[in-house]
C-alpha cells in the first residue's frame, strides 16, 4: 500500500500555537498524519501507522461479532478494537483469521480488565488473551486504572510481552493527564494510546494537549456517543451541507483532528459502510469549531 503525505489536520482555537502547514506532512512531536492511497487514513505515532478508523466490537459477541468484524474488514476498516472484558476476543480474533485482508495488515488492540491487573493475573490472563485470540496482539492496553495495583508492576509484565514479541505495543485507556504521565513514566517502552471517551458531547482539550505534547494518540471510544450523534441539529445541518449523515460528520470531526483515532461500533452492513465512508470530505475550520461548541452547552 502506498503511502502518500498530504493531510491537513484541525486544532480547536485553544489548542492552535501556530500555524499548520497547508500541504506536505504534518507533523508533531512523534506524530504525523497521512492519507493512504486507497482511501484510509492512518497517523504515524512514534513510527507506528495506526489507522485512525477503527472498528468497535464491545456490545458484539459470537457469530454476531465474527460476521460483523469479517464485513468491517471487507469494508476497509484496518484497525479492530476489542478488550478481555467485552467476551469476544476469539470471534474478533477467528473473523481475523477467516478475512482474506492479511494478518499484518490489520491492528488489533485488546485490554487488561481491570481486576486482571495483578503481575500474576495479567500474565494468565493475556496469554489466554492470546490463546483466544490466535494472534499476537499490535496494542496491548490497560483498560482502566486500578485502585489497588501499582502501575509499574502491571507495566512490568506487559513490556515483558513486548520483550517476548507477542505483544507489539502497550497503552492505556481512561486514564486523566496525571495517570498517563505516571504510566509513561512507569513503562520501559513509549505509551502509544490513551483510549478514552471523546465525541462531540464530550470535552477533551486538555487530556488532548497532553496527548499531543507527548506524542501519544488519542483514541475516541463511543465516537458516536453511544448512538445519540444521530438526529443532532448541528450535525445533521452540517452533514447536509456534505451530503453526509451526523454519524460520519462527528466521526469525521474525531479523525480530522491532529492526533485522533476513532473506533465506533456498528453491528449493520450499513452502519458500518457509513461509518467508514468518512475520507472523501472536509470539515471548514468554522465547521469543526461549531461541532466543538456542543460539549461546552
Ligand atoms: N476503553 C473503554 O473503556 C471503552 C468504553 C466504551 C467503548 N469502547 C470501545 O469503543 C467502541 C465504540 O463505542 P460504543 O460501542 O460505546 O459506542 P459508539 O460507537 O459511539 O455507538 C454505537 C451505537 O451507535 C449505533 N450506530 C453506529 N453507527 C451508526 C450510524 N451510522 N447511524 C446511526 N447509529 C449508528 C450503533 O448501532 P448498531 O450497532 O445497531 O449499528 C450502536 O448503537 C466500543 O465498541 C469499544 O470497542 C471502549
């Protein structure tokens, strides 16, 4: 697949410190955006091309999920999200097997429940992950913070992964700014994701500006707000406007933004083809401000 550079990505006002760049790579910190020749786009973390659409299976299980994974993968989607807890790991990872797209070109992120996070536990219990999934895993998170076991020693046996080449990558998901920082700084390898909630109902400027003076990617979970984008005023206005619907416009305000991947979920053929149908129009930088707004009412 051919990569081509060429993106342009949005900053929210509070966020802009300087003038982007109006052709070639963006780039900052560790990360760069860049469209892929047939369509999906991916951002560069760190040197590692995730693509920033992702399929999202929680809620998906058994042949219910193989079928909708093995479609999303038809359909273009080259990023699958899943997690020990969601019970789906070995649909997840038997459509990856069954799909003709080729193993390595899909990124499959799953996560360490929180009350595996003993050394002991995520040792069983992400080699049953593995088991499950018949695959090595791309990006390995922690799925939420636990109160109880330190960071590091959870990290510790995660970078053992890594160091066995099971695991290619590690993050996190739900943590604030200062649990981030403490897992980067607990962490012998770089953390590559901090997977949390972001739509446009939901602010998260700050955990964002983090993110991207870090060089770490933030994955929007429920980019659709768990099904309540569509039917949104300003988003089906907008979407008008592109001959769009509000679920690709706030999908696409997610991925247009410098340092954001987005991983909605959809069980329909149809939900997915639009979700996926995201590429081929632009949000003006009044537009995104606008969809920006929403969270602040
Ligand atoms: N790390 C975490 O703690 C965490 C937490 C929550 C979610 N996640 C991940 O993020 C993924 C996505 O989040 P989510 O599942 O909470 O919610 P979401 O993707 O925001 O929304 C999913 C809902 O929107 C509907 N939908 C999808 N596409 C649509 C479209 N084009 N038009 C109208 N409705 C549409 C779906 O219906 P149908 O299914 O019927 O199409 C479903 O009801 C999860 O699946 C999971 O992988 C992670």
């Amino acid at each position: 697949m051919v990569t081509v550079f060429g993106a342009q990505a949005y900053r929210p006002p509070s966020l802009r410190r300087e003038a982007l760049p109006t052709t070639g790579a963006l780039t900052h910190g560790f990360l760069c955006v860049r469209f892929d020749s047939d369509g999906m786009e991916s951002v560069s973390v760190d040197s590692v091309e995730v693509p920033v659409l992702g399929f999202g299976t929680w809620r998906l299980e058994g042949d219910e999920c193989r079928t909708a994974v093995k479609r999303a993968l038809e359909l273009g989607y080259r990023h699958v999200d899943t997690a020990q807890m969601y019970g789906n790991e070995r649909a997840v990872g038997r459509a990856i097997e069954e799909s003709p797209v080729e193993r390595e070109e899909v990124f499959l992120v799953t996560k360490v429940r929180r009350k595996n996070l003993a050394p002991e536990d995520v040792r069983q219990t992400v080699e049953a992950s593995l088991d499950r999934l018949g695959t090595d895993i791309d990006l390995l998170l922690i799925h939420s913070p636990s109160q109880t076991v330190p960071l590091e020693d959870s990290l510790a046996v995660m970078n053992e992964f890594q160091d066995e080449g099971s695991v290619s990558h590690i993050g996190v998901s739900n943590f604030s700014v200062d649990q981030t920082r403490a897992a980067m700084e607990a962490s012998e390898t770089p953390i590559l994701t901090n997977q949390v909630e972001y739509h446009p109902f939901k602010d998260q400027d700050e955990l964002l500006a983090f993110c991207r003076d870090e060089g770490v990617l933030l994955t929007a979970y429920s980019p659709l707000a768990d099904g309540q984008v569509p039917g949104t005023d300003l988003l089906e206005r907008i979407g008008a406007e592109h001959g769009k619907s509000a679920a690709q416009v706030a999908i696409r305000w997610l991925i247009q933004q410098e340092n954001v991947a987005a991983i909605p979920k959809a069980a329909s053929r149809d939900h997915q083809a639009e979700n996926a149908d995201v590429f081929d129009f632009r949000l003006t930088d009044e537009e995104m401000d606008q969809i920006a707004q929403l969270s602040r009412k």
